[in-house]
C-alpha cells in the first residue's frame, strides 16, 4: 500500500493493526518484502531508474541507541543492510518526526513506513482532499482514493472528487511510465 499527497509517496510495512501489535510484526521479512516491491514499482510505475528509499524508525527518536526500543537495532538496520547488499538504496532508520518536512522529501523517492498513521498523518497534512492509494505489486494498476469508498456519505451530494480525480491522475502517470518502460 502507497499513499500519496503531492511530492510524498509513503508506503507501509503493516497496515490496518493495532498499534499494540505493530512491533511484532515489524519484521526482517517483512521490511524486506515491503521495500523490494516498492523499489520495483518506482522503477516500473513511475520511471525512477535508481529508487531512492528512506526508513522511518519504529520508535521516537530512531530508538536513541537501544534506550526507547530495541526494533531499530535488531531488525530494521540488518534488514536495510541486508537490502543495500542487495543494490537497494535505503537509509538506516530515521526519526519519523523529522523524515516528512520539504527539505526531507526531496532526498528520497518513498518512504518506507512502519504502520498505518506513521504514513497517514503526513500524506493527509499536506493534501487532506487529494491523497491516493495506491495498491503496489499487481500485474494491473490500481489506485483509490485514500479516505476509501466514503459510503457514509453517498448520494448526499456532500462528496468532494479531489481524490479521486488524483487517483485517476495517478494512475495515468503510471500507466505512462509502464507503456514508456515496454
């Protein structure tokens, strides 16, 4: 899953959990799994021949050395070690409160998140009507608006199209990238 809002692609490790059982499932494999595809779909979708992929930590200030968490130690820096042998470009983890504000943005091309609002909250501040989703590793592109289906206000004529006219719009700049690649 990539969410979008101008200039930030964030993408997510784990997704609609608790937030008590993110750690657990912050995983090496996962982490790698994760990264690799949206390194593939940089380069397929949206013609980013060397992908650069910044790491938000899972703790608050990267886990200060071990003293606000283990994760960042244990597994989120093997598992960017691991990718960079690889030939992906990814930080180590970086401090999510620091990792989404302009000057961040313009040195990576995603960002690898760890849960559902280390994503969310950035993409929905800086666009809260036109954020996307978009759904990564399938042999067809698709892309929704990121609030989802919004039944709760269908046919009330209260709906604004901002986001899914950026969806539509996504989704045609990937469709180019992909008919550029062939």
């Amino acid at each position: 899953m990539m969410l979008t809002a101008r200039d930030l692609r964030a993408c997510l490790v784990t997704i609609h959990v608790s937030l008590d059982e993110v750690p657990e499932l912050v995983t090496d494999a996962r982490i790698r799994r994760t990264a690799r595809v949206v390194h593939e779909c940089l380069k397929r979708d949206f013609g980013i021949a060397r992908p650069r992929l910044a790491m938000a930590a899972l703790n608050p200030h990267a886990g200060e050395g071990g003293a606000l968490g283990l994760q960042e130690i244990e597994i989120l820096k093997p598992a960017a070690e691991a990718l960079r042998a690889e030939g992906i470009q990814i930080t180590d983890p970086l401090p999510a409160d620091t990792l989404f504000h302009d000057e961040a943005r313009r040195a990576y091309d995603a960002a690898l998140c760890m849960y559902h609002d280390q994503a969310l909250i950035p993409v929905k501040t800086l666009d809260f009507w036109g954020g996307v989703n978009a759904t990564l590793g399938l042999p067809i592109i698709r892309t929704s608006p990121d609030h989802g289906t919004g039944f709760d206000i269908a046919g009330k004529g209260v709906a604004r199209p901002d986001s899914l006219i950026a969806a539509i719009r996504l989704a045609a700049t990937m469709a180019d990238a992909r008919h550029a690649a062939s």
